[in-house]
C-alpha cells in the first residue's frame, strides 16, 4: 500500500499551458519565499511564491490529468488558495 500524505496545493497554468501544482506550506527556504511544486512534466521543483501568484488560475477540467498522477503518488489532495 503508497502511503498517503493530506497537502494544500493550488494549481496554476503557465504561458505554454503546462499545468502547475503549488504546495504552498511546503517552503524551500527559510525565508519562505520559495515553495515547493510539481510539474506534469513528472517532477518535482522549486518556484517562487512571488511566480506561482502571477500565473493564471487553471480551470478544473485543465488540472484533472495532474490531479490523477498526484494522487497516484499518495497524495491527499486539499485545495486551497495563494
């Protein structure tokens, strides 16, 4: 059995259309200006939260694919805002 693990995310969509998922409680610096995010791409990374707040706010049908993989990883999806 994956193990589950509950996160707040938001999702974002870029310029090119490349859905983002923004996990905005999970800080990679310590001044908490950078977040971590996954990409649909199949990665993880690092973004800026000053980015992230810039990019268009996707519709649903638009995060479903990333959703999926998300939650195939064992992820809990909670959304939220940023």
């Amino acid at each position: 059995m994956e193990a589950t693990y509950y996160i707040k995310v938001a999702f974002r969509k870029e310029e090119d259309g490349n859905i983002l998922a923004v996990f905005p409680e999970e800080f990679h610096d310590k001044n908490r200006r950078h977040v971590m995010g996954y990409a649909t791409v199949g990665m993880h990374c690092d973004m800026s939260m000053d980015y992230a707040r810039e990019l268009d706010i996707p519709s649903v049908d638009e995060t479903i694919e990333l959703r999926n993989e998300l939650r195939s990883m064992g992820y809990i999806l909670i959304d939220t805002k940023i």
